[in-house]
C-alpha cells in the first residue's frame, strides 16, 4: 500500500505540474482578460504550491528560502517595495501580489528540483509542448485573415474561438521559456522519439519568434546554436553564433532616447503605475509621461535606479558564480540554465512590465531566474545529514 500511495502521488504531481505549466506558458495566447488570468494561474499553481512551500519549510526545509544565494532576490524585490514611497501613482496591491508570487514560484521550484527532478523536468517540457500548440493555432488562424508577408501580430486580428490579439513584443517574451526548455530536453534525450518531438517543438517556438520579428527571432537560433556547440567537444566554436545573436541584438535595440529615463539615476522615479504604453517620470517639478522604454535595463535604471539595476544582476550572477564555483558542466541538467542568456538579450530588446503579478514578461524574467535558483537546491545543502 506504501508502494501504491507513493506511486499515485507522483502520478497526481506529474498530472498537476503538467496542467500548471500548459497554462502560465500558454496562458497569454488563451485569456482576453488579464484578470481571468491571474485568477485561474492563482487557483492553480500559486494557491496549492504556497501550501507545499510552507509545510516544507515548517518541515525543517527552510534553506529552501533562507539560503544565502536568495539574498540579491530579496534586496531587489525590497528596494522594489520601498521605491514606491517616492513613486508617483504606485499600485501598492498589484506590486505586493507579484512579489509574493515570485517567491512562492522560486521556492516551489527550489522543493521540486530537491525531491521531483525528474517529475519537474517532464512536467515543465510538456507544458512547454502545449505551449507551442496553442501558438501554432494562433498562427495559423492570424494568417487566414492577414497577408502571409506581414510580421505575426503587426496588427489586430480575428482568431479563432476568439483568442487574443498580442502586441508583438508581449507574444516574444511569452515564448522564450518554452522555446529553450524544449532546446535543453532535446539535447538530453538525444536522437530518439522523445528527443525529436522535443526539437520540433523548439523548431516550432523558433518559428514563432521569426515570424514575429525576424531579428530576434534569428537572435534566439544563434543563441541556442552557441549553446549547443558550448557543451560539445568544440567550444570554442561557440563563439560565432553567439556574437551573431550580440550583433542583431544591438541592430534591433533603440537606445537613441536613452537619457530620457535617466534622470533620477541612482534611486530611480520609484515604481509606480507604469502601462505597456507609458511609463511616469519626474523632471524637476513637472510630470512626464514617457513612451515605455521597451528595456528591461532602461525601466531598471528608471524605476530603481542604479542599485536596482546593481541588485538585477546580482540575483543572476551569484547563481552563476556558484555553478561556477562548484566545477559542475553548466550544461548539466541545462534545463535549468538555458535560459538565461536568452532571457537577458529578449528583456534588453522587448522589456515589458519588471515587478507586476504573473505576466508574459515573466517567461523572461523570473521563471529563468527561478530556474537557475532551483538549479542550485540539492539535499546536502538544504537539508544536511545528521553527523554522529
């Protein structure tokens, strides 16, 4: 009975995780309404993991969320909070909602990865096989309306079953997650049945990404081509692409009206009731209203200034300093890794919303950061054995 009741649970986890992921990956192409949206995700995912979360950390599992490397995390998303004293027009409910959010999902990732990697791991490949279906019907009905020439979601639409029409930069960071995931579970499962239908669904995403912006579509290929070639024999290689992706990355990226966002440096305009439209600025005792920078760097710099941004990269390099430190191939389990690198070229070239609850934005933003966190969670570290 031990046997059975174990085996149902992983069954159940499998099950609940797979649904949970198909829909925060897809959840952007499905719900018109955002509200709708964060209510099913809530329902979902956040509500049942903030209970696995707490019972594991009242268990003794506390370094799931105390760990030395959470640090940068939680001075960012701090400085994040505090920033709205001096924001014009803050949304203290929805800020406070979407931190809460990023921990509950950095912890929960933390506890699967210790327990149910390999659970986790599938889970998050079939949620991102979903994905890629969902956006292909998306495609595919966009383009019975509009000519096959011009960029997918250049202009609005009537989908099929009435699905939302996307701002091109939204449907991007939607799909960067999904995209790699299925790159790393591809490489790892090599040449068989389950490897190719993981690399079709990445030649999917990529698809998608082209068919959006053409350049950073090519961006995203290089990149996953650079990391390929990094965790073969010939390394060195890797280079090449990965200097393409840099190039059509500065091409694309508009920095001309780069000043206009720096003018509180250091501490920022605070984060206040910025739109995918608009952001608010102080320029002496006057107001502004600014064209949103489309970079997640630049809104750093503008919300929170220069410790912001100084805290940004930290919450990614203290991570990485650490998979360094412990001579591990990075490429190991690089499902937890693949996404960084292109999740920072896509936040520098769309950068959407930085601190809002679950978004699009969030596939390339905090599930990569949340990733490479739980990366880092291993039983000797979160729970050491007893010595006698």
């Amino acid at each position: 009975m031990p046997l059975l009741n174990n085996i149902m649970q992983g069954r159940w986890l499998r099950w609940w995780l797979t649904l949970s992921f198909a829909v925060m990956f897809s959840a952007v192409f499905l719900f018109n309404s955002r509200t709708s949206m964060l209510n099913v995700v809530d329902f979902l995912f956040f509500l049942p993991s903030l209970t696995l979360v707490t019972r594991a950390v009242v268990s003794g599992d506390h370094r799931l969320l105390t760990a030395p490397l959470m640090l940068p995390l939680y001075l960012l998303l701090a400085w994040a909070l505090l920033s709205m004293a001096w924001a014009e027009q803050p949304n203290g409910s929805r800020t406070v909602r979407g931190v809460v959010q990023i921990l509950i999902m950095a912890g929960m990732f933390r506890w699967l990865h210790l327990y149910y990697r390999h659970t986790f791991k599938q889970a998050l490949t079939n949620g991102a096989l979903c994905a890629m279906i969902v956006a292909t019907t998306v495609v595919v009905s966009y383009y019975t309306t509009q000519p096959i020439n011009s960029p997918l979601f250049s202009e609005p639409a009537n989908l099929i079953f009435h699905l939302p029409s996307l701002e091109a930069p939204t449907a991007l960071m939607a799909l960067v997650a999904p995209t790699f995931i299925l790159v790393a579970q591809a490489r790892e499962e090599g040449a068989t049945g389950k490897g190719g239908r993981r690399l079709a669904g990445a030649m999917v995403g990529f698809a998608i990404l082209c068919l959006t912006s053409l350049p950073l579509g090519l961006m995203s290929i290089f990149l996953a081509l650079a990391w390929l070639i990094a965790s073969g024999r010939y390394r060195w290689f890797a280079l090449l692409p990965l200097l393409a992706a840099v190039y059509l990355l500065v091409d694309t990226s508009h920095l001309q009206t780069a000043a206009n966002y720096m003018l509180h440096p250091w501490f920022g305009n605070g984060l206040n009731q910025e739109t995918l439209n608009n952001v608010l600025a102080h320029d002496g005792d006057a107001l502004r209203s600014l064209a949103h920078p489309r970079n997640m760097f630049l809104l750093l710099i503008h919300a929170l200034g220069v410790v912001g941004l100084l805290l940004f990269v930290a919450c990614w390099a203290v991570p990485l300093a650490l998979l360094i430190r412990r001579k591990t191939p990075w490429f190991e389990d690089g499902l937890f890794t693949v996404t960084v690198a292109p999740s920072l070229f896509m936040l520098f070239a769309t950068g959407a919303f930085l601190l809002v609850p679950f978004h699009s934005s969030w596939e390339s933003l905090w599930v990569p950061m949340a990733l490479l966190l739980a990366r880092l969670s291993e039983r000797d570290v979160i729970r050491p054995l007893a010595t006698r």
